[in-house]
C-alpha cells in the first residue's frame, strides 16, 4: 500500500507512537475499533450461520464478512475461533435435547 521495501520495519520507541500508528492506519482503510460493536456484529453473523453451518472455518468466514461489511476492526483469530465454537456447542446441546429418545 505504501510502496515500501519489505526491508524497512516498523519500530517504536513508546506506546504513544504506536497508538499514533494504529489511528493513521484506521483511518487510511476506513474502519474504526470498537470492540463491542464487532462482538456484537460477529456473534449475530455465527449465531444465523450456525443453523445451516456447523463448520467453524465456515462461521469464522461469515463472521469476518459481516466485520468488514460493518467496517470494524478484525478481532484477533483466536477471538473468532472461541466465538464460533461456544455458538456451535449451543446448537449441539439445542440439537441433542431435541433428538433424546422419549422426549416429545
């Protein structure tokens, strides 16, 4: 995006630097950090695709493409993958209590 050798690396000398730089780049591609929003806009995504997704790569994706749709910042991969797989082992304690024999 900038044009830059992959020689040249980015080092800070203090956390204000670096928040500086994480503002710029923010507001370069146009998302904001809100961590909140993105939990909430991410556990909806999986909370829909689980009734007909039960992979958690494929609600990993649906979940990162409500994030860029509603322009947040991406969590962290281990924040995604924890998401999807409690919403997955809420559909499978819901799927098991339905199918228990004797239970209608």
């Amino acid at each position: 995006m900038l044009g830059l050798s992959s020689e040249v690396t980015a080092e800070y000398d203090a956390d204000r630097t670096a928040k500086w730089h994480r503002g710029l780049v923010r507001a370069m591609v146009g998302v904001k950090y809100d961590a909140g929003k993105a939990r909430v806009v991410a556990e909806e995504a999986i909370r829909k695709a689980v009734t007909t997704k039960d992979n958690p790569a494929d609600l990993i994706n649906v979940a990162l493409e409500e994030l860029v749709r509603a322009r947040c910042e991406l969590p962290g991969f281990s924040t995604l993958t924890g998401w999807s797989r409690r919403s997955g082992q809420r559909r499978t304690s819901r799927c098991t209590r339905w199918s228990r024999p004797g239970s209608t």
